[in-house]
C-alpha cells in the first residue's frame, strides 16, 4: 500500500522565479521590510507569550517538557537553485525541513526564527513570495514565527531558520539509543526527491540551451513534490503516541538512507543489516529511476531530501507498527560497530559506505543482467 499523497499548491512549475511588479527593497528600509513581511503573522502557540516586535521573543514551556533547538541554514546555489525552485516552494522547504529535525528527536514544534539574508537583485515581491510558503508551512505544522533578522548580501539569498519544540521528559529519541537486533524501520517511501531533481537538472539544461524553452515536466508531480515542496514526518510522531510506541533510535532522512544509518549504527555502537527488498520505493519513482538509466535502489539509498524517519524499534514491539502503511521494516541491527551490510535481491551481501553508492553501483553493474537494462538515451 502506499503512503497517502498529499496536496499541492496546485501551481504550475515554470522557469522563471521574479513576478513582474518589481518594488526594490531600499524602497521600504529594513524595518519597513520586516513589518510588511511579518504583518499578518499571529500567534497560535500558548507557548509563543511575545513574538516578532520586541528584543526578544518570550516563551513559556512546560516544566515536564525538555526543550528542544534546531538550526539550519541554506545558501542560494548550494542548497536550492532558483531557476527552478520557486520562492513560495522554496520558503515553505526551508521551513519543513528545520521542522524535521525537531519530529527527528520524538517532539513537537512550536516556534521558528527566520533570518534572511538578500542582494538588491531581489524585489520586495520575491520575498512576500518566499514568506507566502513560510507561513503556509507554519499554518500547516502549527508552529509561530516569533522573530529573526533581515539584512543585505552581496550576491544571492540565504536562509537560516531555528526550529524549537519540546518533548516530554523521558520521551525525546536520540542517535544512540539503538539495542542489537532491534529492527530499523522507515517511514514513507525513498528516492522520490532525488529522482524530482534529476528531471528538474535535466530539463534545466534544456532551458539552458534554448532559452524561453519552457521545461516538459509533465507526468512527474509526485517526485516534483517530493524535491520542490517535501512535508515533515509530524503524523509520524502524533502516531508514535497513539500506538504507544517509544523508538529506541531516530534520525531523519535528509542527506540519504545509507549515510543515515550509519549516524544510527555509528552513535549506538552497532552494525546494520539491510534487505535491498525491503526498500520502499514508489512505483512511479522505480520507472522514473529506470528510464533515466538509474538503479532505483541506489537512489533510495543515496538520493537523500525524503525527509522521511528512519527509527529503531524493540522487536517485542513489531506488532503495534505491523499493520500500518506508513512504516516499512528494513532491516535490523547488529552487534559489529561499523558492519554495515545491504543483502541484494540475489542475496549478495555489499557493504554500504556513508558516501558509498559508488562501491554499491559498480557491483550492480556486473549484477545487473544486460537483458533487462533499460536501453540508453
Ligand atoms: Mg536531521
């Protein structure tokens, strides 16, 4: 079964990221600019006591909570390219994938602060754009933004963001908590952003070669989806408390199944059996990773960006997360810190390197029967 598909902006993805008004950001000063971005913000936490217009914000949390602070900051032509992602997809992005690494730990977000940094090729209707995304994502996931900062670069924009939530006491799911044989578990399906920005890589190229050409991204919304606009695991949590299930171990997909195991295996002290068959891969992301002369199990494993979780459970608590679509069991952990093993669907064991889809690709490429490649472009 497959993960339910959420909503998109039912916007169209088109290579051009300026709107046509063009208000220069001189034209209303920083502060100017801070009040007009941030005007229509409300607080919707009891815990967001002041937000954006003092010194500082103030927040009030619980005595039995711990309290928990994540940063992240994103840099134009590091982290997202604007020829293709736009602002509002960009903005909401930046927010969700902060928000991720709070669900990471087992907690809840409430607060964010959003500090940008802008050169003048930016129009003050580019960054409403960007603030539009910012707060859908809030409204979405219920967190306030309760301050920040905006000041000028000299080339390009930057994005740092500060997610803070909370977690109960007793409750808050760490990197090294994992037991031998506990089962390592994913949430959601893998690959699917990675394949999203293979065809975004691709048809820039196009556009860059017949400028005006506008990009044939057509049949491909869920991987567009996936890379341009991804969503938290948040559910996730919310469910984790329903079934009454405390995760031994958890870390969020962001920079790719292989390399985050092995943050699990290295911080718990333990080694990593994983089952190529187990891997859930969307069926349309499996074609899309064929046609593009790819190995769908390589992107699942090294493509990254599905901000997905990957957890541990104790196996005496298998059955509470058996039924459900939402989690696919992968594999298990092991006694050899450092052992990290992928056994294919022949059964061959490779061993998987944080980096290392190169080792993993090649012994592929002799395994794979040249009969069923597909044919090269
Ligand atoms: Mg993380």
């Amino acid at each position: 079964m497959l993960p339910t598909r959420r909503n998109s902006f039912n916007s169209i993805i088109y290579f051009c990221t300026m709107t046509e008004k063009r208000t220069e950001l001189q034209d209303l000063g920083e502060f100017g600019l801070i009040r007009h971005l941030t005007d229509s913000i409300s607080l919707q936490n009891p815990t967001s006591k002041v937000g954006i217009g003092d010194d500082a914000a103030v927040l009030d949390f619980d005595a039995e909570d711990e309290v928990l602070v994540s940063t992240d900051m994103l840099v134009e032509g590091v982290h997202f390219d604007l020829t293709y992602a736009p602002l509002k997809h960009l903005g909401y992005k930046a927010v969700v994938v902060n928000l991720s690494d709070i669900y990471a730990m087992g907690g809840v977000a409430s607060q964010i602060t959003v500090s940008i940094a802008v050169s003048n090729r930016f129009s003050t209707e580019a960054l409403e754009e960007l603030y539009v995304g910012m707060r859908l994502a809030c409204e979405r996931y219920q967190v306030d933004l309760v301050g920040g900062d905006t000041t000028s670069s000299t080339s390009g924009l930057i994005i740092s963001i500060t997610a803070i939530g909370t977690v109960a006491k007793g409750q808050r799911v760490l990197r090294s908590g994992a037991k031998e044989k506990d089962l390592l578990v994913v949430t959601g399906d893998l690959g699917s952003a990675y394949m999203g920005l293979q065809l975004l890589e691709r048809e820039k190229q196009v556009f860059q070669g017949a400028p005006g050409a506008q990009p044939n991204l057509e049949g491909y919304d869920y991987q567009l989806e996936r890379q341009l606009k991804p969503e938290a695991r948040k559910d996730i949590i919310d469910m984790f408390n329903e079934l009454g299930l405390q995760p031994t171990s958890m870390i969020d997909v962001s920079d790719g199944l292989a390399s985050e195991l092995i943050h699990l295996g290295e911080a718990s002290g333990l080694g990593v059996q994983l089952y190529e068959d187990k891997l859930p891969i969307d069926p349309s992301t499996f074609d899309m990773a064929r046609e593009f002369n790819l190995d769908p199990s390589v992107c699942a494993l090294s493509g990254g960006e599905d901000y997905e979780l990957l957890f541990t459970i104790s196996q005496s608590d298998y059955d509470k997360i058996k039924a459900s679509p939402h989690f696919s069991v992968i594999g298990y952990m092991t006694e050899t810190k450092g052992a990290y093993y992928l056994i294919d669907k022949q059964e061959k064991v490779h061993e998987i390197t944080a980096q290392g889809w190169d080792a993993f690709l090649e012994k592929r490429k002799e395994d794979i029967d040249p009969d069923k490649q597909p044919a090269s472009e």
